[in-house]
C-alpha cells in the first residue's frame, strides 16, 4: 500500500481563502483583526516563524505587529530585566483595545519564566490557547481558542475524510502546546472528535506495542525518527507533528526539516500520511489566524 499524502498546505489554503473573506467583511464593518507577536532575543527559528506568521496575516487582512524584546546577552546579567520587559509590554497589549491576540514567540531566553508571562496574557487575547484558563477550557469542551497546531491536526484530520470518531487515536507527546490539548480535544463527546485516545511519552513501556493498535497515529515528539514502519498498522493514518533540523551538506543552509516519523518507509504501510514540510505547518499558521479573528470578534461585544 502506497498512503495518500495529505496536502497540508492546500487544505490551509482553503481555509485562508474563507478567512479572508471574513476579515473583508470585519474590516467593512470597521474591525481590523490586530495580532500582537512578542519577539523575544534573536533566535532564528523563532525569527523565521514569526515572519511566517506576519506574511499569513497580512495575505489575510489581518493587522500583525512584531514587538521586538531585546534578551540580556550578558549571562551574568539578571533574566529578570527581560522578564520584567516583556511583562510591561504585555500590560500594555492586555490595555490596548485595539489589539485583539497577544502571542510570546516561544521559546523565551534562559531564567526567563515563560508561565508567569504567558499566565499574564489576558486570557480574552491568549490566540495560542496556552493560558490555563483557556486550556482547563478545553477540558471541559467549552473551548475559547483551541492552540493552533492541536486543532490543525484535527482540521485534517477531518477535511482528508480521517474523522476520528470511534477510532483509535494514538498521540505521541503529551506536551502543553500540542499531546495535551489534542487529547482532551479528541476525546471530547461531538462530531469530529469522539475518539478513544491514548497517549505515550518517554516513560511508556513497550511504545511500538501501543502504536500498532492506533488507526490514527499522530507523532509529536520533536525528535527525527521516533516513529518507525513497524510502529504502525497498516492501513493506519500517521499525522506527523514533529519539526526537526537534520544536518545535509547538499543543501545550501546545510540542514533540512524533517518529521518525527520515518516518511519513507511508513508512506509504504499508511493509508495516509502528512508529509514535513507541508502538513500540519501550514495549518499552524491558519488556526491561528482563525484564533485571531475569532478574538477580533470576542473583542467586539466586551
Ligand atoms: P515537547 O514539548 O518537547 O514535547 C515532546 C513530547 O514528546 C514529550 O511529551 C516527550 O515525552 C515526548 N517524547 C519525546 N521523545 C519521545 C520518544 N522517543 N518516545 C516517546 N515520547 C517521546 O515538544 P512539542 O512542543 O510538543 O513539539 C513536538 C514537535 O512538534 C517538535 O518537533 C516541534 O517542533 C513540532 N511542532 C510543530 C508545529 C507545527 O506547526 N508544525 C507546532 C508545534 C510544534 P516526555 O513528556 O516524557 O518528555
């Protein structure tokens, strides 16, 4: 069996496309969705996915401003200062009536407290759905903005013809941005969910025994090759979160990106399967966009 690709970024797409025709209609009737991305030190990966981000919204109407923080370089100087920067920049985002989403570009430097600051959001702009209030939310199924990447996954799931409804969906990853909110998402009793979840992480015991009774399998682990063709049933669905720099001298920049599972060799025993890049990346960046105009909306009737 060779699987079916599941083109990310076309079904990203589709949902930019619906999108913008929304932020048309808001900015007619006098409301420019405005996201707010704190930068924070200059770390290239982070760079390249807020300008990512930056270019998505603007394709959609949509206002993104970047907020430069600079880091302490110094290691002997104290965090807090950038702490306490980024903390004053945050009270003024939360004050501004005009700034609907409130994102920090994790991760944040060294000593810095990344759940104070992200605690600190108002969680009436918290776009990336990490502040407690919005993740115990989803707990209970009365979600206010479910985290992009998560419902990315569940969105192609459900747009390729994988509903996960009575399936079994087998996470690998429980962290707070992703294995956890996807769980608790899938989980829950509604169309488009209503799966039998597990989840695995370094401490589970015999991983390859649990992914083999998965018929959705979603890796997001964060390392290349977690997941190997005997990991996977056949016929399964593999949804691969994972982003990973892997060194390749015949590539200019010396690297590429690569998935958490082995593309390869799982294409052969999948029925379906999302290629890196091009699979859950780009429908990051829509749920995001789609987070901000609904916190646009929110805004609205405060
Ligand atoms: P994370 O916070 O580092 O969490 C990784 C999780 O995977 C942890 O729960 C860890 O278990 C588990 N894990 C790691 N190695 C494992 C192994 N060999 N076997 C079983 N479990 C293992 O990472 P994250 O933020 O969730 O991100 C995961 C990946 O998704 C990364 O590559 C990241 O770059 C990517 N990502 C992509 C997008 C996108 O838009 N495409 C968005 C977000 C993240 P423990 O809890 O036991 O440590």
């Amino acid at each position: 069996m060779t699987a079916t690709i599941i083109d990310g970024a076309a079904i990203a797409a589709g949902i930019r496309e619906a999108l913008t025709r929304q932020v048309d209609d808001m900015i007619v009737g006098g409301l420019l969705p405005h996201l707010a991305v704190l930068l924070v030190g200059d770390d290239a990966a982070s760079a390249s996915y807020v300008r990512g981000k930056v270019r998505a919204g603007q394709q959609t109407g949509i206002k993104v401003v970047i907020h430069r923080i600079e880091a302490d370089i110094d290691p002997g100087q104290d965090p807090g200062q950038t702490e306490r920067r980024i903390r004053d920049r945050i009270d003024l985002l939360n004050a501004d009536p005009d700034v609907h989403g409130i994102i920090l570009q994790l991760p944040v430097p060294d000593g810095v407290d990344s759940d104070a600051l992200l605690d600190r959001i108002d969680s009436l702009k918290d776009v990336d759905g990490l502040h407690p209030a919005n993740q115990g939310r989803i707990l209970q199924g009365r979600e206010r903005y479910l985290p992009a990447t998560p419902h990315g996954v569940q969105q192609l799931l459900v747009r390729s013809g994988a509903d996960p409804g009575g399936k079994h969906v087998v996470i690998v990853g429980r962290s707070r941005l992703v294995g956890m909110p996807l769980a608790a998402m899938l989980a829950q009793k509604r169309q488009g969910a209503n799966a039998t979840v597990t989840v695995c992480h370094t401490n589970t015991v015999n991983l390859p025994s649990i992914t083999r009774e998965a018929d959705i399998l979603v890796a997001a682990t964060g390392r290349a090759n977690t997941i190997s063709a005997n990991m996977v049933r056949p016929g399964a669905v593999v949804i691969d979160v994972g982003v990973n720099r892997v060194d390749d001298p015949t590539r200019q920049r010396g690297y590429r990106l690569t998935g958490d599972v082995d593309f390869d060799a799982i294409r052969e025993v999948a029925s379906a399967i999302t290629p890196v890049p091009g699979g859950v990346g780009p429908m990051t960046v829509a749920m995001l966009l789609n987070n901000v105009t609904r916190a646009a909306r929110i805004a609205q009737h405060r």
